[in-house]
C-alpha cells in the first residue's frame, strides 16, 4: 500500500504549520537571541525596537505568569534567558509584530550589554572543569580488570565524532490563539503533543486542559522535534496569551540552524583487548558526551550510548562508560539512533585499529565477534531471534562479498590516484524506549453510521508512513476496505497524554493500541450481528472483506448494515484503547534489565572510490540486508532504510558540525553545512529483506525500522578509510568522524613525503 | 512604493500590490494563498520554493515579485487541475515522498526536466533534481519515478 501522505504531497496539498490560514489579527513573532556564548545579562533597552511601527509587544521573561522553565527530563531548561546566557542562539525575547519583516528589523533594534565570561566548547573541556549535566554512568558486564592480563593484544586509542544538524525541510514553528473561556491552541511542529502542551501549561500558569495542542504532520523531525518543538510552541502561546492575538512564530533556516540544538558530539578514550586468534576479550571506553547549555534529552541519549556499547558484538567484559558533559553551545537533543552510532561507532573505529595494528582484515575480526543467539548483552538481556551472523553471511553469499574485495584489490592494483574500499557493517538496535515508562500507545477509534472510521493516535506523521501502516492494522483486523479510514491530526483533546513519536516505536505502541480498539469494535459488533442473525454464539461470527459470515458460511449482512443496526441497538461505535509494551523492565540501580521489546539487525556493504588527488569520495554501491521481521508494507519499510542510510552516511562523511572557540557556529546555514544531494547517493543502493521471523512484540510483526538503518551510514567511513590506507599505508588513524573531503585529502598527504623515501 | 503587478497563475490572470522588495515567494503564499512553494532556506540552497516561471524552474525565494510581472507562473496547485500527472502518478507509485515538503519544488522541476527532454537519461534526471534537497528519503525513488514516466513514454509511442 502507497503511503496515505503521499497523496496530498503529490497535489501540493498537505498543510503544514505555516499553510495554516491565518486568523484575523495574527501577529508574527521573530526571536531575539544571546550573540554569545556565555555571560551575565547586564541590560536590555527594547526601547528602540519598541517604536517601531506595527511592533505590538516584546515577549521576554517579565510575561511569564508560570515558571519560566521547559526542561522535559531536568528542570535546567528557561524558555527566555533571564540572568545569564548559555549558548550563542539562546532566545532571550520574542518580538511580536504586524509583518515578520517588521518583527525582524526590530529585532536589530534591540541593545543588550552581556557581561562575557569564558565559554566552555568542547565536552572534553567540560569534563577537565567537571561541569556535568547528570553524574557518570556505566554499564558492566564481566571482569575487565582481571582479564586485561588474558589478552594477546591491547589497543588503545581516541576517537571523535561530530554532531549533525537535522534539517528537516520544515523548520521549527508553532501557531497559537486564543479559544473561548481562557482556552489556548498550539498548532506546533513537534513530535511530542504531550510535551508541549506540559510545557506551555507550565509556562502560561495554565491548567494542561485548557491547552489543546495539534499536529497535522511535520515536515521531518528526525528527532529534533522530540523536545525542541517545544520552546518555539510556549513561545507563540505566551505571545498570544499576552498580547490577546493569534500569534504565529516560524523559525528561518538560518534562525533554526543557529538556536536549537543537534546530534551530541562524542569524544571517546577507548581501549580493547583481543586474543590470539582474535575474539574480543575485553573492552573498555570511556565516552564524552557533549550535551550544551541544559538537558534536553542528553541523559536518555547518554543511557542509549551505555546499551549500544556493544554494538552488534559479543563482548564478554566490558565497561563503558558516559559523561554528560555540559557546554556552551545550544541543548543538544534527539535525532535518529539516539546516542547510538556513537556508541557504534567507537567500538568499530577500534576493531580497525586493531585490525591495522595487527595486519589482519577487519572484517575477520568483525566476523568472529558477532553476537550469537543466547548472548548476553551488558545490560543482562539475552540476544533472542539473534540474527546478526545471519544477516552477515547472507549479505556475504548474496552480494558476493569475496568477488568485490578481489575486484576492489584488482583495481587498487591498477590505479595510483584512485583507490576503492570495501567494508561490512552488522547492525544490532535494541527497540524500545528506554524509559520503560514512554512505551505506551493511545488510539481513539469511531465508526460512524454509515460505516466509515476514523482513527486518532498518539503517533505524529513526519513522513515515516506511520499513519499507513496504522490504517493497515485497522483494516486488516476490521477486515474492510482501506478507502473507509480516515487518519485524524494528532491531538491532546483527542489523545490525551502520549508518548512522543520517537524511538522508532511509534507504529508498534499507537499501532498496537489501534487493533486492540478495533479488536473492542468487532467484539460489539459481532454481538449485534449475532442477535441479528439469530445465532447462538457470537463467536461463531467472523467478519471478511466488510461481508458478516457465519459458522464460515457467507450471510446476507453487510459492514455497513451491521454498523447501521449497532448504532440503532444503541451499542458504542467508538473506542480508545491502550497498550503498554509487555515484558520490558530495567533496574537502573543496577544498570540491568531487559529494556528492549527486540532486537533488529542487518548487515551493510559498501564501496566507495577516493579521487586520491582530490581528496573526494563517491559511494559506488551499497548493499543491504536488513531484518524487518516480516514487513507490513516494504515500500515504507525500504524507503526508511534508503533515507536513514543517506542520512548516516551523510553524519559520518560531509555534515560537519564545526564549532569554534567562542561557541559559534561555523558552518550555519544549507551552502556551507552540506547534507547529501542527490549526487551523494550511492551508484548502486539495494536493499534486500533477511528472511526473518515476524517478531510478536511488533506491530503486525513487522519491526520497527525509523533508526537502526541509519547506522549502516558507519560502514562507509570505514570503507573510505581502507581506500585512503590503500594510497598511503602510512596515514595517521586519526579515527575522527566525519571523513569530510577537506579531512580526507590533509590525512591521505600526511606522512606522504616518507612514502616517497 | 508599492506597484501593481500581473501575474499568470496556474492559468489564472492575477493583480497583486507589491512591494520594491517583496519577494516572489512571499507574495504567492501570503498575498495570493498559494501554499505549496515551501520555505525551506530562503536562499536558493534547498529547493523547496521552485515554481516555473514561464516554463522553467525558478527558486522563488531569490526572485523579486516585481521581476515577475506579466509572466507565466505554475505551482503544483496548477498541474493536477485536470487530474494527477502522470508524473505525479508515478511520484504516487514509487513513494517518491516521505514528509512531503520537498515535493512541490522537486514535481515542478522533474516537470520541467520531461517537458525538455521526455526520455532524460539518469544523469540529466539527477542534474534537474540537484538543486532540490530531500532528507527523508535518499532520492533512489525520486530518480526512478521520473525513469518511469519516461520509460511509459516510450512504451506507448
């Protein structure tokens, strides 16, 4: 089935916040943010910026009659500077004006004297000054110290990996006015309804009823709008409660670059210990998460670094460790693997030192390492259905793995200024929020009259297909045509606090809770249609292709009369069901626990060919396995995996999130951060589906697939740091990501005039 | 000081009073209601605001409205008058869109692509898209919908 998005998208027609029609009245809210990255507020003179004409009012701090705080996980979070600044970016008022051009040229108008103090940029500088924004965790399995003497080779090292921007195409933005009886609503841009809404009543001195939150869609999220929807949203709706007009607030490109926050950057100590014939015996990192100014979400993206540690191997002791490290720079936050890959990618930038250091072939030792089925993961949970060695050898045999390296070998052979490299990829995720308690599904069902449904949900639609597949689910349990199904904006009057769309279970949990409605439906209706029917046992009642059959035999009775005489029989045609992810649990004292509804796995190829001369790169070809269970609709399903592959090699070659000393940005805009047109995708991209179980915890046991395959992007700065090694065996293994080509071309000459000896 | 200005939307003569300044961009979705040209940079990076201009691609982020005047202008609003496509259809097959916010820009330039050349070989369908940004999906089922139409074409000829 076609994603039910598409349609509008194709006319055109699918509205986002900015699309929507203005109310009479509207005001249009610029920000205005601290230009440095740490210091004392000294004076705001809004006077200036005041007098000019349509200039309505200046939001600040003074106008908040709650809390001037937003923080979600940790209560660190102002919604306005008010004392002191902490980032480059961090909004300090809102200007409301007639036009945003008006709101703008105001905005310069505004003087403030900041007593500067020293910012602290990297986590590594946080760390040395002890700023921390939770204390230190880490996750144990095994006995490092006493095995460390078992090991034939230790491999110590550092690693580095840069943050990356979102850039979903529809910047932040929130739309907000005034209902009658002192009521508010917020069309926001965000992932998180709930979180909103508890922010803005928190903000506004607002009871949470009073404040209805709305979501159409959102034109990508990727996780930035897990918790960062949420400042731009209580802005517009203190402007409005102020000012007592819709006000609406979209951030530009260049606004949204500069003020929110980003993947975490991550600096890591690492060390590793192999036996002779390669297994790991030991592994020990230490991580250094660069978080920003406050929270955010740092403290869960921390704890998904702790279960990722492993990555897809078994590593029978180990010790990882992650600091939370506070920064001067904006609230680093939510995106796509969620503090994996950087977990991910420490442990595989240590098998290629390893693998350099020994002379051996990195995916032998990749190889021998993958988990197996009853491994123990550090956190105690058990690898069940593990099918990491299954996805590497099927990868292996089908892409004829063997045939590529020799090619690649053959034409390394031939070129001096080209070179390939090929690398393999396992990938091991584990589902489910890990705060046991985010996992739950809401799901509003109402069948009218004349037999058709609509459906509302928890779950926000930002292009994932998750309200297709939520219609599938219906339908298939209702057993009626997919064209009498409405999917409804998610919305805190109708869905009352839910989980946010992230984690890649929004389908599972809303989708779940769908069925278990339609389920509560078809029992009623069953009931009904075995009164009509003059049957004896409602279970003999089944409902095919909208047709009512019983004992298996066809009957007269249709959908659309069953649900007629239901209505009529005064039998509830609506239901809102609730479902809470079974099994999960995790004892944070002890750091153990079994966190995760499944694992999901698969394995990357990738080739990719460096212009040695040039220090550019293009991905030849990358072949994928990837376990979806048993997919409910593979067009969405290999359309996240293409898109979160992109998006992964994206973060590990050309988005670089480059900040200098003073905490500024300085790639801040599209022209110079560059994420992948549509010349970086790869020559040859192919997905292919692990002949895999359908996993019961999943939604129709198709797994969730939104974040594990943008860790196959992992595979490629592997494979073009063996094409580099290939020019100069000689080069540093600096082991930083990403490889951008300016890297790429300084490291390939480093060492060269001793190669030239 | 402000001048009225003629534009030919979607077929449609339209008046508007615009500014010396006023951008292209702003004036079809503010002063004319048509939503689908999206902000996305506001600087010609990322492509979301394409609309043709006499038939060919133009961001309109970086076009003065009054540069525009007494010209052809189309949006997305504009090609499905009579029906989708079939363009528009195979953007539908392939799940060419995730979010959908790069949609308008890239429909209209992948439109002006097959208007020029009906049967584009892949690099002259990857040349008309590069100016248009997609993050959700990895572009494999942007490039394959617009092979399609052409690969159609040539079917029934």
């Amino acid at each position: 089935m076609i994603n039910i998005d598409s349609r509008t998208h194709v006319r055109g027609e699918s509205i986002y916040v900015n699309d929507i029609p203005l109310r009479e009245d509207t005001l249009f809210g610029v920000v205005f943010a601290s230009p440095l990255a740490h210091g004392k507020v000294k004076s705001i003179d809004f006077s200036e910026a005041l007098q000019i004409d349509g200039v309505e009012g200046i939001i600040s701090v003074k106008d908040i009659k709650g809390e001037n705080q937003i923080g979600g996980i940790i209560q660190d979070e102002e919604l306005f500077a008010d004392k002191t600044v902490d980032y480059i970016g961090m909004p300090i008022a809102l200007v409301c004006a007639k036009t945003e051009r008006i709101a703008k040229k105001a905005v310069s108008r505004i003087k403030i004297d900041i007593e500067e103090l020293h910012p602290i940029v990297t986590a590594r500088e946080a760390y040395a000054a002890k700023k921390f924004i939770v204390p230190s965790r880490t996750f144990k399995i095994g006995d490092t110290e006493s095995e460390w003497k078992s090991c034939a080779h230790i491999i110590e090292g550092q690693a580095e990996m840069g943050g990356q921007e979102h850039v979903y195409l529809e910047t932040q933005g929130a739309y907000a006015y005034l209902t009658e009886d002192d009521g508010i609503k917020i069309h926001s841009s965000t992932q998180a309804t709930k979180y909103v809404q508890r922010a803005a009543a928190k903000v506004l001195g607002m009871p949470m009823h009073k404040i209805e939150v709305d979501v159409n869609r959102i034109g990508g999220g990727f996780g930035g709008k897990e918790d960062q929807g949420t400042p731009w949203a209580c802005m517009a709706a203190l402007a409005a409660q102020t000012l007592r007009k819709p006000v609406k607030l979209v951030l530009s490109r260049a606004e949204d670059i500069k003020m929110t926050g980003k993947r975490h950057p991550y600096s890591f100590d690492f060390k590793l210990g192999l036996s002779k014939d390669l297994k790991i015996v030991c592994y020990e990192v230490q991580c250094f998460q660069n978080a920003g100014a406050c929270a955010d979400v740092s403290p869960a993206v921390m704890e998904r670094t702790l279960f990722h540690g492993t990555a897809s191997y078994f590593v029978p002791n180990a010790r990882i460790t992650v600091h939370s490290c506070k920064t001067n720079i904006p609230p680093n936050t939510a995106f796509r693997g969620f503090g994996a890959p950087q977990g991910m990618f420490v442990l595989e930038a240590a098998l290629m030192k390893a693998a350099v250091t020994l002379g051996v072939d990195m995916m032998e030792i990749q190889k021998k390492n993958l988990l197996s089925e009853g491994d123990r993961f550090p956190y105690d949970q058990e690898a069940k259905n593990c099918n990491a060695r299954k996805c590497w050898d099927t990868a292996w045999k089908t892409f004829g793995v063997e045939k590529l390296k020799k090619e690649v070998a053959d034409f390394n052979q031939k070129n001096d200024l080209f070179k390939k490299g090929v690398s393999l990829y396992p990938l091991c995720f584990g589902i489910s929020f890990t705060k046991t308690s985010l996992n739950q599904g809401r799901s509003l069902v109402h069948i009218y009259s004349d037999g058709t449904v609509s459906i509302t949900t928890g779950v926000v639609e930002m292009g994932q297909g998750v309200n297709t597949k939520i219609l599938q689910a219906a339908a298939q349990t209702l057993s009626i045509s997919t064209r009498r199904f409405t999917i409804h904006s998610t919305n805190t009057s109708r869905i009352a606090n839910p989980s946010p769309t992230a984690a890649s279970s929004g389908a599972d949990l809303n989708g779940k809770a769908t069925i278990m409605a339609c389920q509560a439906l078809l029992a009623r209706l069953k009931g009904v249609a075995c009164q009509e029917l003059k049957a004896q046992d409602p279970g003999d009642i089944e409902i095919k292709d909208e047709v009512i059959y019983h004992k298996g035999r066809k009957t007269e009775l249709t959908w659309a009369r069953l649900v007629f005489l239901t209505e009529e029989a005064r039998v509830s045609l609506s239901e809102h069901a609730h479902y809470a992810t079974p099994i999960i649990h995790f004892n944070k004292a002890m750091e153990k626990g079994h966190p995760f509804a499944y694992h999901v796995y698969g394995t990357a190829v990738t080739v990719v060919t460096v212009d040695c001369l040039r220090g550019t790169y293009n991905v030849d070809l990358v072949k994928i396995i990837h376990d979806f269970g048993s997919s409910m609709n593979l067009d969405i399903d290999i359309g996240q995996v293409e898109g979160a592959l992109l998006q992964g090699i994206g973060l590990m070659t050309i988005e670089e999130l480059l900040i200098d000393q003073t905490g500024k940005l300085v790639y801040d805009d599209l022209s110079s951060y560059k994420v992948p047109d549509i010349y970086f995708t790869p020559r040859t991209l192919e997905v292919k589906p692990l002949d895999s179980k359908p996993d019961p915890l999943a939604l129709l046991g198709s797994k969730a697939v939104g974040e594990p395959p943008l860790m196959y992007g992992i595979g490629t700065y592997f494979a073009i740091l063996k094409a580099m090694r290939e020019f100069n065996p000689q080069l540093k293994l600096e082991l930083w990501a990403p490889m951008t080509h300016q890297k790429c071309l300084m490291s390939l000459y480093d060492n060269y005039g001793d190669l030239l000896k | 000081m402000n001048k009225q200005i003629t534009l030919t939307i979607n077929g449609e003569a339209r008046a508007v009073e615009v500014g010396p300044t006023d951008i292209l961009l702003d004036v079809l979705r503010e002063k004319l209601g048509i939503k689908s040209p999206k902000i996305g940079c506001e600087r010609g990076d990322c492509g979301a605001c394409t609309v043709l201009l006499d038939g060919k691609s133009v961001r309109s982020c970086l076009i003065l409205a009054i540069e525009a005047d007494g010209h052809k202008i189309t949006t997305l609003e504009g090609l499905s008058r009579n029906g989708l496509t079939p363009l528009q259809e195979s953007f539908l097959k392939h799940s060419s869109f995730q979010c959908g916010f790069c949609a308008p820009g890239i429909v209209l330039s992948a439109t002006e692509l097959l208007a020029k050349h009906p049967h584009p070989s892949e690099e002259e369908i990857k040349e008309s898209i590069s100016g248009n940004l997609c993050r959700c999906t990895g572009y494999k089922p942007i490039i394959e919908a617009i092979a399609a139409v052409s690969n159609a074409r040539r079917k029934s000829v």
